[in-house]
C-alpha cells in the first residue's frame, strides 16, 4: 500500500471515509478483497507473506499500513509488515494501547506508517520516527514518508481528496455512480512530480520520478488495486478496484453491518 487519504469524523454519517491505492510487483501473489476464513478480518491478502495491507473487522475495526521508503536501508527484517494489520484486527486492545505495545518491537519491522482505528478512536504511527498518536478529527494523508514530512505526492492528493471529493460526499443526493467516478478518477491521476520538487529517500532520481505520482504503472511494479472505504453509522461499504492483470476494471463490492 502505497497511498492512503482519510478523513476521519470529518462527515455526517460517515465517521471514516478513506481512498488508497496499494503499489506491489505485479508477480506477487494476491488474493482479492474477501471475508477471511476462521477470522473478523474482511480485507485483501499477501499470499507470498499471509497478511494484508489493509483491512476490517464487523465490529468497527480498521486498519491500514504503507511502507516507509529507505533506500538505504539494506536490512533484512524477521517479521511481515502485513501481519500488524492482522494482528489488530484480530486483537481486542484499544488502538492507542495496540500501537504503544507495537511500539516495543517496532524495530522488528521494514519502516512503515500505520493507522489503526475502531469506531471511537483512530491512531497514526511510524517506525521510522513517529510515537502513536491519536488523531484529532480532520483530514489525513501519507504516503511512503512520515506523515508530517512535506511530499508533494501527498500535498496534490490532499488537494484533490479535499477539493474535489469530500465536497461531493456532503452532497445526500449526489449519485453513488458519481462518486465512484471521482474517486477512481483520483486514485488513477499519473501526474508526476517535477524533478526539484521529488523527495530524497536513497532511491534514483529515475525511480523516485516514476514514484511520485498517485498512480504508478511500469513493465513489473505499479499500483495492484485501488480502495474507497467508507464506515457509516451501522455498516461499511467498501469498493475495491483491480487496477493490473486479468482482472483489471473489476470492482469487488462488500458491504457489511457492523455489528457492536
């Protein structure tokens, strides 16, 4: 998961609304959005690592990770950044108590951002240099560095996620055909970062350039899948789009009460 804008309790009805693209080498094993057997999680998932990179629970759970890009870092790491989302969902710790437990072996894993949330609370963290945090109410967008850092990757989807859409999501009779327009619209917008403005994360300037836009297409890595999410007072709804491969221009749709 490369990309991820939220606004939480920002909406009425609609405590958390999040869109995200997730970037992976197309060779990876994927399965698509589903209901996971003998667990609460609904999500994606990794078939190479098992875990997800982003997911929920019935119960109001949620959970999204993005990596942290290090080109120098060259450490091999014992643990998958994908079973944290798992891990959360699967627990019953408040997020700010997973994410200070979390916190204690953090060093385990790759860098990372991680937002984990439930229906009253919802945290950010990174590995690489931000102690968990709960969010106040509002909007909030990162990419592969902290979210307090200043990429212009992020600044252009905030810009549009707040320009563009939120507006719309205030509209009660506005077309869901409409939305689902703006928000694929959005996550497939190719537009790169002019060069004096690309970040420095120990990659080549030819690779950060062909990172940088919210969308990403190349012969062997780019964007897998594309997600809009939204928790309304009692279920969620959550699209997810397949963006590569055979099964590119397909939507998944799930929608599910939350239960407690």
């Amino acid at each position: 998961m490369c990309i991820v804008a939220l606004a939480w309790r920002v909406l009425d009805d609609t405590p958390l609304c999040l869109i995200s693209n997730r970037d992976e080498f197309y060779q990876r094993p994927t399965a698509a959005l589903h209901a996971w057997q003998n667990s609460p999680i609904i999500a994606g998932q990794d078939l190479q690592s098992g875990g997800t990179w982003m997911g929920i629970t019935t119960s109001g759970r949620w959970a999204v990770i993005t990596n942290f890009r290090d080109g120098n870092d060259k450490n091999n790491y014992p643990t998958s950044r994908g079973h944290i989302i798992q891990h959360f969902l699967e627990s019953e710790l408040t997020p700010i108590r997973f994410a200070q437990e979390l916190e204690k072996r953090q060093c385990d894993y790759a860098g990372f951002n991680l937002f984990v949330g439930d229906r009253e609370q919802a945290v950010y963290m990174s590995n690489r240099g931000e102690a968990p945090q709960v969010l106040a109410h509002g909007v909030y967008v990162v990419s592969n560095g902290l979210l307090t850092e200043h990429w212009e990757k992020t600044r252009h989807l905030r810009k549009r996620f707040t320009q563009e859409f939120l507006p719309m999501m205030q509209h009660p009779d506005i077309p869901e055909s409409d939305l689902y327009y703006a928000v694929w619209d959005i996550l497939e917008d190719e537009r790169k970062i002019i060069p004096e403005l690309l970040p420095k994360t120990g990659i080549s300037h030819e690779l950060e350039q062909l990172l940088s836009s919210t969308f990403i297409q190349s012969p062997a890595y780019g964007t897998r899948c594309s997600n809009f999410l939204r928790m309304k007072t009692d279920e969620w709804q959550w699209l997810e789009k397949s963006q590569q491969g055979e099964t590119a221009g397909q939507v998944v749709v799930q929608v599910i009460p939350i239960t407690s």
